[in-house]
C-alpha cells in the first residue's frame, strides 16, 4: 500500500485569519438577514380547548406586556449605553426601537424570538443603537455650561421677592403735619 501526497489547499495565510477576527460588528441588515418576513398564515379552525376563564386570561396578557415592556426598557439601556453620554431619555430609545420595528418586520420577529436567541437579540440592539450613532451630533458642552448658566441666572431673578409696597393709607397722610410728611416722603424715595 503507497501513501498519497497530501497537498494542502488552504490558500488563506496566517495575517488574513487574523483580519476576519478584528472585522467590524456586522450590520443590522445582516443580522436581520436570519429573520423572514412574517408571513399571514392561512386561518384555520382551532382545536376545541377548554375556554380560560377570564380573570386568568387577564393576568396572562398582564404578565406578557410586563414582560414586553421590560424588555423594551432594557433595550432602550442598551442602545444608550451604545451611544454613550447624551442627554436623550430611555423613552426616546424606546421609541427608536418601535420606530426601527415599524420599518422593518424582521426586528419584531427577532423580538419575539429574543428568549430562544438571547445574543442574536442583543446585538440587534447594539445594531439599532450604531446606527443611531451615526446620526445623533455629539453634545456641545461649553454650549451647554452657557445655557445653564443663562437658565440658572434667569431663574434666580424671577424667585426673588418684589420690594414690600409702602403700609401708608390716604388716611395716614392727610393727618400727618407738613414736616412729618416732609420726613415720610424722603424715607420713601418720593421726588417732587
């Protein structure tokens, strides 16, 4: 029995294997590229179940939009956190992220399958929030500090108490003499 030559057909070299490890994070098209559209499935008879009572089928949908909503809210924490300091509220991302599922069916479908595919979800998020990174300007701030100072001084004049007005009836003054009248107008600051 001979032994056959191996011939080795690997043409990648050693620097280019190093390249597809430092590649950049993949965009959020070719991570929704996973998810079909969903489809309208055909309406079919369901099989006879015994009916839930109400009370029960209310606390499931309670528990569900719960769940929903914390999932949502800890995406909108991703997706900030990818950006980085800015001064957009968690509700803003979340309304990104409802924004991003409107226009593409694929994002509500890897929502759905988040707790089947937990990383896969996650860096849908991280996808979402690059993409607005792209296009959110940094924070000016030396603009800001401006700004805060004007709004601090503005509201410091607004909260400081007017000047009492003077406790005097016509009354007072019709009784009082000249030279008392004389002294009360100076106390005052009333000019001839």
């Amino acid at each position: 029995m001979t032994q056959a030559e191996v011939v080795d057909t690997n043409t990648e070299t050693p620097e280019s294997s190093a390249e597809v490890e430092n590649a950049q994070e993949p965009s959020l098209d070719e991570l929704l590229s996973g998810y079909e559209e969903p489809v309208e499935a055909p309406v079919t008879e369901a099989p006879k179940v015994a009916p839930i009572p109400a009370d029960v089928q209310t606390f499931m949908e309670r528990q569900i939009k719960k769940d929903n909503d914390q999932a949502i809210s800890d995406a909108a924490k991703v997706m900030q956190e990818t950006i980085g300091e800015t001064p957009l509220t968690a509700k803003w991302f979340e309304g990104q992220l409802h924004l991003a599922a409107s226009r593409d069916p694929r994002v509500t479908e890897a929502f759905v399958q988040r707790e089947q595919n937990p990383s896969k979800w996650e860096q849908v998020v991280k996808a979402i929030g690059n993409e607005l990174k792209s296009e959110i300007k940094p924070v000016d701030a030396s603009a800001t500090e401006s700004w805060k100072a004007v709004e601090t001084s503005v509201r410091s004049a607004s909260t400081s108490t007017p000047k009492e007005a003077p406790s005097f009836s016509e009354k007072d003054l019709k009784k009082m003499s000249d030279a008392d009248f004389e002294t009360f107008r100076k106390e005052q600051g009333f000019k001839r």
